[in-house]
C-alpha cells in the first residue's frame, strides 16, 4: 500500500538519484518530492506499516502515531522550504547530502524499532557532516572533522546503550523508559548529544556557522528537533530534565550577546530554544508535552528562516560577521522584513508563532509552581528578545551602515523566507490547525489580556533596556574575537591531555626530540587519527565486558576496532557506510 | 538599485522611538484594566512584567560584559 510508504526510503531513493539527473529536472525533482512525501503522509491513517520480523525481532519502518506524525510533518514542510531555498545551488553533493539527512530525521521521527532508529540515526550524523564539508574551506573541513567525532561518539552512547537494553531483556521497540540502569542512561546521553544538551552542546556552535549558506538551514531543523522528538518518546517526565532544560535556555543567550557572528548567534540561540522544550519534556504534563511539540514545529520553521536570512545575507555579500555588516535594509528591505518576522516569532510577541507554543510550556511550569523554574524561563525569554529579536536584526541590517550594496537575494531564496515567514505569522494568528494535530487535545487559550500585555510588558521593556544601553554606550561593543566555550577541552584540552600522555609514556628524551622532529602538528594529526578508536574502546570495552566477551576474544574485538578505524571503515551501519562513500565521491568530484 | 534611506534622517529615528516610548505607557494603563490569572501571587501585582522584563535584561548585559572579559580570545586563537 503506497500511502504507508516510509518517506525515509523515498527520500535515500531520491538521494541516490539526485547526480544522474540533470540540472534543469533536478530542480522540480528536489520540491517534489517533499511535496509527493508530505501528500502520502496526509492520506496514511495512523498506524504501523512495512513491519517484518528479522532473527527474533519486530523490525517497525513506519509506525504512525499523533507524536511521530507531527514530527514527520514539519520535517517535510521544512524540506521543502529548505530545498527550494537551495534550489540554484549546483552542486550535487549538498543536495543528495540534504535528501539522506532529512531522511535519516524522517526515519528517525516515523521507525518503530531500537534497530532502524539507530541506522538512521548515522545516516543523519553523516549526512549532515557534508554539508559542513560542502563550504569547502580549511575552517569548515576542522569543523566537520570535529562534528563527525563527537557524533560518532553520540552514535557509540546510544548504540551502547540500545545493546545493554536488548541484552537485559528490554523491548526492541521504542518506547518510555525510566532512568535506572546503565542502559537507558547511556540512551539518554546519546539523545542529549544530538540535543546538543550541556556540556555536550558545543559541537553545535562550533559547526553550523561553518556550513554552507543552504546547509545550515537543513542543519537547523532536523538533529536537535529529532532528538527533542526521541526525547519525547522516552523520558518524558524525567525530572532531571527540568532542570538541564532551564539552564539550557540560560547559559547561550550569555554567549549570544557576546558572539559577532551571526550564524553563531543564532546557533546559541537554537540550543536557548532548545533548552525550553527539555524543559517541558522534563515536567511532562499534557500541556508541557503539547507545548514542547508545538515549540518544536514553531521553532523549525522560525529558526530556519532566520538561517535562511543569515545564508541570504552570506550568499549576497560573503559576509556573516556583525563587525563587517550593518545597514543592509537599504538594498535588502525583503530580507530584512522576513528576518525581523523570524526576530518577532522567535521572541514570541503576540501574533507570531514563538507566543502560542512558548506560552504553554513556561504555563505548565506555573502550573506544577516550579517557581525557580519559572523565573529562569522568563529570564530567558528576556535573553531571546536581546540576540535574536534585536541584535541579528539590529546589526545585520541597521546599525552603523558598512557601505555594502547588496541585493536581495535570487526569487527561490527569497520565497523560501517568505513562506516560512507566512507560516510563523499564520500559525501566530490562528494557532488552531496547530493545536489540532498536537499529540494530546489542547485546552489552552493562548490570547488573555493578561497574557498580551504581560508578554509584550516582558519583551518591550527588555527592548527600551537596550535603546537606553545603546545610546549611553555601555552595550557590549561588536569586536572580532571568538569566545572560550566547552569545545576548549578537546580543541585544546584535547592536544594538551594528549601531550602530556605522550610526554610521561616515552620519557622527555624521546619526548622532547619527537616534539622538536614533529612539532604540534604531528601531535595533532596523531591525535584526530587516534582518537576515535581510543574513544570507541573506551565505550565499547565495558560493554563488550558486560556481554562476557573476555580474554582472547576481547583483545581481537578490540584489534578488529583499531583495525577498522586505520582503514576508515567506522562502525556506523552498512547503509550509513553506502552513503559516505556516495557522499565522498560526490565530494571528491565536484 | 534603489536604495532605503528612511533611517538615514534623525528625525525619522525619533519618530520611531516615540512610537515605542507611547506603546510602553499604553502598556503601563493598560496594565490596571485587564483580568489576571497568574499561577502565582506576584503575576497579579500591579506592572510586574514591565518590572522584571527591564531588570533581567540590564542584568544580563551586566553579567554578558563580566563574561566577556574571562572567555574572550582571539580570532586565531585555536589556529
């Protein structure tokens, strides 16, 4: 039955398809199938499709529930925004890279098994890697070199901890899970990896300002919201995280202030946004969970527009630092209104998206009288109005005027922006439809007098805060620098642990002549050569130990894992392995 | 290409400050006419969201400034 068709099969089919077609029907090809994809959803009823047993298990490609099929639907939507925003890009490996990624978050959001979820899951870490590497520059390939290692990481956590679940007996399928064993903490650690939960979180920053204009609007949307989805499904309620998602919305928008570039900002911003959501995962309620899914499905699209208007200024003028833009309205007045409706949605003023799902989780916080809580979140959204609702806007396109004369961007760009900027203002407006396929009937009204006023007091008086600091000059000035953040300890940390490891192992003779021979680079390169064998052992070895794999047979396992790594082949999964090497090829001939 | 000089004359930036300025205070009135619900106690005190909209935002600037002075680097500085 083709209305039960996975879109994850439709979207890999496509990928592979994607370099043999030429230029003029790839175009069409890359919106419609999205389109075909989110028509097939609309007509499949709820259920469970392309289920087959393999050796004793249940393997569930499709399993259609009122959580999953929210999910599933912004996925899409924003693919196709996404892609028509990409659509005059000519290089065929962002595209295929793309297709594989959103099908590895649809595959994520639609599987019903631990088995499918994970392979999915590489395909996205993969994938999503190339449109790093896709920018093509020395900063972007460190920065992809540096996302594909903790990924591979995350992968490793979750892979460990689904192993350890299925040994004990645990289900194959996915479902609620309570933190209290090894299992289901290391579950929980690998979804906070891609949740980009701190101190895991510093990947994030550090890679999608690398990735290319197109790219990091596709970035934006599906690791972090397919692992809020995966949170959803199995630790709601997990108390814990209340708390690391309130403190989550609290220490990027310190960052955000301070950080020049763009894309940066906004990338704080995310895991701000981010953190409200675990936050309503955390306390669990119908309203919380409402609210967190509704945020989620709010904020893609909101986020992604104002990542498109960040690429779009990027594309136009090669530029993306608050120091080297300013007074770009005046040749950029469509981008800049689409950016300050992403501005106006992300701060959540009244009749923008960000206040009808915001609104519900930092409710259900009063609601349960989370009193801390609560005032952390307020704290926030304060935090939200400042970077992302004053400052992007503010310096990119107001400000100081850099002399820059660029044009808005081509139609398909521009479009893309205004769809999604016609979704963040009609959800905002009429949030029923939204409400409607939330995964628990919603009885919340969003628009109160107390709640207008009080939401517009919050927000215009943090705004006439900054017009007072701007003027009297104490607003932190834009400069070029970069800020110290948790990625120190393995961009640094990393090279100095290394080194003194080095160092006590073969004596300072040795040492000190390897390091005059060498020098820091040959520490480094060791180091990146090295390191995820060393880090896949130390996750795999107890494992291993667990499952009573001792003696000889460990200290083959573990040559077969050094052995893999010195080749290249990485343990992700077969199919993941297929599309980095289609991705590399495509890489390699473009 | 035509170019937006609208921001270019001060008087059209007062203008839009006024306009924010006169909002503020529609805000304040406004304040004393609507029905509260608040889950808790101090929600339902008169202008308290204007109150602590302003005071987080000065003091997250205040904090912001403190940080930048213990993590700021370099552009280079992982080169």
């Amino acid at each position: 039955m083709i209305s039960g068709l996975p879109p994850a099969l439709l979207f890999l089919a496509g990928a592979a398809l994607v370099p043999l077609l030429p230029q003029r029907y790839k175009q069409a090809f890359m919106l419609a199938l999205p389109l075909f994809a989110l028509y097939l959803l609309y007509n499949t009823p709820l259920g469970t499709y392309w289920s087959f047993s393999f050796l004793d298990y249940q393997i569930v490609l499709m399993k259609l529930d009122r959580l999953s099929r929210v999910f599933a639907y912004i996925f899409l939507i924003i693919s196709v925004i996404g892609f028509l925003f990409a659509l005059k890009v000519e290089d065929d490996l962002q595209h295929s890279a793309a297709l594989i990624y959103a099908g590895g978050a649809l595959g994520v959001t639609l599987c019903g098994d631990w088995f499918s979820l994970y392979v999915y899951w590489e395909f996205m870490a993969v994938a999503s890697t190339f449109l790093i590497l896709a920018r093509r520059t020395p900063a972007a390939r460190a920065a992809a070199l540096r996302y594909i290692l903790v990924h591979l990481f995350g992968g490793l956590l979750l892979f460990a901890g689904i192993m350890l679940l299925l040994a004990g007996g645990g289900p194959i399928a996915i479902g609620a899970l309570k933190l209290d064993s090894a299992a289901s903490w290391l579950i929980f650690l690998g979804i906070a990896l891609n949740a980009a939960i701190p101190p895991l979180h510093p990947w994030l920053k550090d890679a999608y300002p690398e990735a290319t204009p197109t790219g990091a609007v596709f970035l934006s949307a599906f690791t972090t919201k397919s692992a809020v989805y995966l949170m959803c499904r199995t630790f709601a309620g997990a108390e814990v995280l209340i708390w690391v998602g309130a403190i989550m919305t609290i220490f990027p928008i310190f960052y955000a202030v301070l950080e020049n570039d763009i894309r940066r900002v906004l990338s704080y911003s995310l895991m701000n946004q981010v953190g409200y959501m675990m936050c309503g995962i955390g306390i669990g309620t119908t309203l919380a969970i409402n609210g967190t899914v509704s945020h989620a499905f709010c904020h893609i699209l909101y986020k992604a527009l104002l990542f498109m208007a960040a690429g779009s200024v990027l594309t136009m003028t090669g530029r993306s630092r608050c120091t080297d833009l300013g007074g770009l309205y005046k040749t950029m007045p469509l981008t800049a209104v689409f950016c300050m409706v992403g501005s106006a949605s992300i701060s959540a003023f009244p009749l923008f998206s960000g206040f009808v799902s915001k609104s519900m989780i930092v409710s259900a916080a009063g609601l349960q009288h989370l009193t801390t809580i609560w005032f952390m979140l307020q704290f926030a959204s304060v935090g939200v109005i400042d970077h992302a609702g004053i400052k992007v806007p503010y310096f990119t396109f107001f400000g100081h005027d850099s002399g820059i004369r660029a044009s808005d961007p081509p139609w398909n760009m521009t479009w893309a922006m205004g769809i999604a900027a016609f979704f963040c203002l009609g959800i905002g407006v009429f949030p029923q439809p939204l409400y409607d396929i939330l995964p628990f009937a919603v009885d919340y009204a969003p628009y109160t007098g107390a709640h207008v006023v009080g939401q517009l007091q919050l927000l215009l008086f943090g705004a006439l805060a900054f017009v007072l600091l701007i003027y009297s000059g104490y607003y932190p000035a834009e400069i070029r620098a970069i800020n110290l953040d948790f990625d120190w300890f393995y961009r640094k940390g990393g090279r100095a642990f290394y080194r003194l490891v080095d160092w006590s192992l073969n004596g300072i003779n040795a040492a000190s002549d390897r390091w005059l021979v060498n020098g820091a680079t040959g520490a480094v390169n060791r180091f990146a050569r090295q390191a995820p064998a060393v880090v896949s052992k130390l996750v795999l070895v107890p494992v291993w130990w667990l499952f009573k794999v001792r003696g000889w047979p460990l200290e083959q396992r573990k040559r077969a894992l050094e052995r893999g790594f010195a080749r290249g082949a990485l343990p992700v999964g077969v199919g993941a392995l297929a599309a980095a090497v289609m991705l590399i090829v495509l890489y390699l001939l473009a | 290409m035509r170019e937006l000089k609208i921001f270019d004359k001060a008087v059209n930036v007062k203008r839009l400050l006024m306009c924010l300025y006169i909002f503020l205070a529609v805000l304040l009135v406004a304040d004393f006419f609507i029905h509260k619900h608040g889950h808790f106690p101090w929600e339902n005190a008169p202008e308290f969201y204007a109150v602590y909209g302003f005071l987080c935002y000065l003091v997250l600037i205040v904090l912001a400034k403190a940080l930048r002075r213990i993590i700021k680097r370099r552009e280079d500085y992982y080169d």
